[in-house]
C-alpha cells in the first residue's frame, strides 16, 4: 500500500471529525438570515486548504456568497486538474420531520446524517483530504491542483460563471474533478457522463383583490387554485407526454444503441417501488423507468400555495395562487428557449378572467462527456481499485449547471466522480453520508491523481 493510502486509513477518523465540524455550519444559501454561517463555512474551508499546503489561498467576496480557489502546480509537463465542490445547502425545512437536528452530525448504521453530509460537503471534502495525503507525507503530487469551492450552488450560482469568465487563466486546466452525484448502487461504483439540464419556472395566478367568502362568491368568481390546477393539468397528457409545444423539437432522440446499454445496467422496479414505498411507478409511455430518470425530459411541480392551509376549515375562495415548476432538459434542449416556450403555453391556456404571470428562474445546459476522454479512463480504474470492482458508466436525471458551463468557458471536460447513493435523500430530511464511502472516496480521489499522468500520455 503507498504511503499517501496508508496516511488515509491512519487519519480517517480524524478526517470525520473534520468533516461534522463542516457539517455543523448551517450554511443555508438561499436564506439572507444565513448569510454569516455561509461565511463561516467558506472561512472552515480556507482554513482546511492552509492546514495542507496549497498555494496563492484567496476568499474571493462576492455580489453574493464568497468564491475560494487554491492551487498547487508545480509542472509544466503534467495534467492540471480543476476540483470544483459547493460548501452551501439546502435548507432543512420541513424541521419536524428530521429524526435527529439537521445541523448536528449524528452517526447511526454506518451513516452520518446532517443537511450537507452527502450534497455536498461530505463528498467535496474527499478531495481536500486526499491532496492531503500527498502533500502531508511528502509524496509527490502526481499533478498539478487548482482548487474552486463555491457557497451559491443550490441557488443556481449567479457569480460563479462571471468569476469563471474573468478568471479563466486563473482556472486553466484539462479538466474538472466534480463528486455531487450517486453511484449506481451500495458497493457499485459508477461514473456519470451525462446530466440533463434545467429550466426552472414560477407560475402566479392572482384572481380577485382580497380573499373572498366562498358561499358568497363561490360558482361567480374563478378561483386562482382552481385554475392554476387546471393549468398543471394541461402540461401533460395521460401518457406522460409534455403539451408545451415545441418541447421536442431538439431532443436528441435516443439511438437503439443508446437504449440497449440502458438494459444492460442493474435495475430492478420491484425493489425501487419497495424503497419508495410505490405500489407502482409511472411517466412518459414507451420508455423504461431508467430512461425517464436521466434519458427523457421531464416536467415536474415542485411547489403549491394558494388558500387556507391551517388546522381545520375556512371556507375561503382565495384570491392568489402559485406554483414552482421544473423541467429536466436534454441534449439539445436550450434553457432559455424551453422558459419562453413554457411561458407562452401557459398564457395560451390561461382564462381572462384572473391575472397570471409566469417567472423565469435559474436554469442550466445539458452536457454528455465523451466515454473516450482519458480522465474518464482514470478515473474508472481508480474507481476498479480501491472498490474492487468495474464501474459502470451512466446518465444522471439531475442537473449540475456548472459542468456544461465549463465546458463553455475553459473548454474542458468534466469528471463526475460521485460518492453519493439514491438513499442519501439529497434536499430531504435525514439527508445522510456513508462513512465507509466517504473513507473510500477520498481513496479514490487519491488513486485517481496517481494514475491520471499515465493515461495522458
């Protein structure tokens, strides 16, 4: 064993401790009241990258939540890698139904729960400690390191792709180490190549100037939920096929090869509807329930308010209404196109006689990463080693807008070496983190910088 692998297994307990110090940081960025713990946690996470010796440490402040980047590039000759994390969450809510306090780590069954733990604290954190393992042993980094950690991920970051744009030889590199997906399965690593992208959608319905009587006015004045239900109702057929027109018109039809490598991968319906406690699964006709995850597009509801929504009965015809709408995207799909042509579907169904207005969120491209680019390969026999196994490869339904941003800007790819499991409940409650994976992850994050020199050449 190397001595950056021994270093690991000695100092992993230590390493956790670390990482549920992270963990305790509530470092909520969609919450204002927030703002000095997301500080906190960027200033943790400086501290970390001083302890272990990497150069040029800045917190750069932003419009918003602080930018970090570090580095350590002593060659001329070797692959420079780029490892991108986020340091901000989610918001815990709903509070009441986290089984331990979402801000203190607790273990239990092998697992570390805590907002953050596994989105993306606990797996971005495997980096640092294995540029550690190096660099603490006197082991010779095997490439050059730039490091760029972000606390504005989970809300679309805003500054980021304008820090990239006027940094870009600051992050020159040949490619991005990302970890802020799943593998495939328990003890079944899998490498991501590709991920959808987003468009996201706010939808108000406003209806009469106050909330009205509903025995009065009920049956002569349209109510703003009824309508808004009916407007949900249009968006999808009975077959699960989204009625925005022009939807379809770029999606990159899946090939029969593409279909057939989707076979191939383990998947089970009876024992994904028994973890969800299904009795039985449901979207878009004609296509497998792996397809519709990661293949297909999607349009989803995210959030509904309108009306009374305390204990017991109000009889309320409620004068506003809203809803939160997603749609997952594909290659070819353009975020701002699908926003404009969901926008004008749902004015086209909308009744004249309430008001309704339609927001454009944040959104993101989708991006596939050639299964020939030699990071990848890397990145797969790192994976072989240290879990034993082969890695699978395979398309992720969620969206990391920054990958395709990446691209666009550096021109480089993206390395999706994910830790995470389906069962983590990212952006649920008892979010949670295998431990034994994050020991392995920073395991292989290590073994990856060891063998990325050979496969460039």
């Amino acid at each position: 064993m190397s001595d950056t692998q021994t270093y690991i297994d000695s100092n992993i307990e230590a390493f956790q401790e670390q990482l549920f110090d992270l963990l305790r940081i509530p470092s909520v960025s969609t919450d204002s009241s927030h703002k000095k713990d997301v500080q906190k946690a960027a200033e943790f996470l400086v501290g970390q990258l001083e302890d272990i010796g990497l150069d040029n440490i800045t917190l750069h402040q932003t419009e918003g939540h602080p930018i970090i980047t570090a580095e350590k590039t002593p060659y001329d000759d070797r692959p420079t890698v780029l490892i991108y994390g986020h340091y901000d969450v989610q918001p815990p809510d709903p509070e009441d139904l986290w089984e331990t306090p979402p801000f203190e780590p607790t273990i239990k069954d092998g697992r570390v729960y805590a907002r953050g733990a596994s989105d993306d604290k606990g797996q971005s954190f495997t980096h640092i400690k294995s540029v550690e393992s190096y660099l603490k042993t006197d082991t010779e980094l095997p490439v050059n390191i730039k490091f760029i950690l972000e606390g504005e991920e989970e809300i679309g970051s805003p500054n980021l792709v304008p820090f990239i744009n006027e940094n870009k030889e600051l992050l020159e590199c040949d490619m991005v180490l990302i970890s802020d997906t799943a593998m495939f399965g328990e003890d079944q690593p899998s490498i991501t190549y590709g991920l959808r992208g987003l468009a996201y959608m706010e939808v108000h319905v406003q209806g009469p100037n106050r909330d009205l009587h509903s025995g009065v006015y009920g049956g002569a004045v349209d109510n703003p939920a009824n309508v808004l239900a009916d407007i949900i109702s249009k968006l999808k057929d009975e077959d699960g096929v989204i009625q925005v027109e022009g939807f379809y018109d770029d999606v990159e039809p899946m090939t029969p090869e593409m279909r057939e490598a989707y076979k191939k991968l383990p998947h089970d319906d009876e024992a994904y509807k028994k973890d969800l406690n299904l009795k039985a699964v449901r979207g878009e006709k004609g296509y497998s329930t792996l397809e519709r995850a990661s293949a297909r597009p999607t349009l989803d509801v995210n959030g509904l308010w309108s009306g009374y929504q305390g204990e017991g009965a109000k009889t309320v015809l409620p004068a506003k209404a809203g809803a939160k709408i997603s749609m997952r995207l594909v290659p070819d799909q353009e975020p701002k196109k699908i926003a404009k042509l969901f926008k004008k579907h749902v004015e086209s169904v909308a009744p004249e006689s309430v008001e309704v207005t339609v927001e454009e969120h944040h959104g993101g491209h989708p991006v596939v990463i050639d299964l020939d680019f030699y990071g990848l390969k890397a990145a797969a026999k790192a994976f072989e080693e240290i879990y034993e196994t082969d890695v699978l490869f395979a398309r992720e339904g969620g969206s990391i807008p920054i990958v395709a941003d990446f691209k666009k800007i550096l021109g480089v790819n993206s390395i999706l070496m994910g830790f995470g499991l389906t069962r983590d409940a990212l952006h649920s409650p008892n979010e949670s983190f295998s431990l034994k994976d994050f020991h392995r992850g920073i395991k292989t994050s290590a073994k990856f910088l060891e063998l990325l020199p050979d496969y460039a050449e």
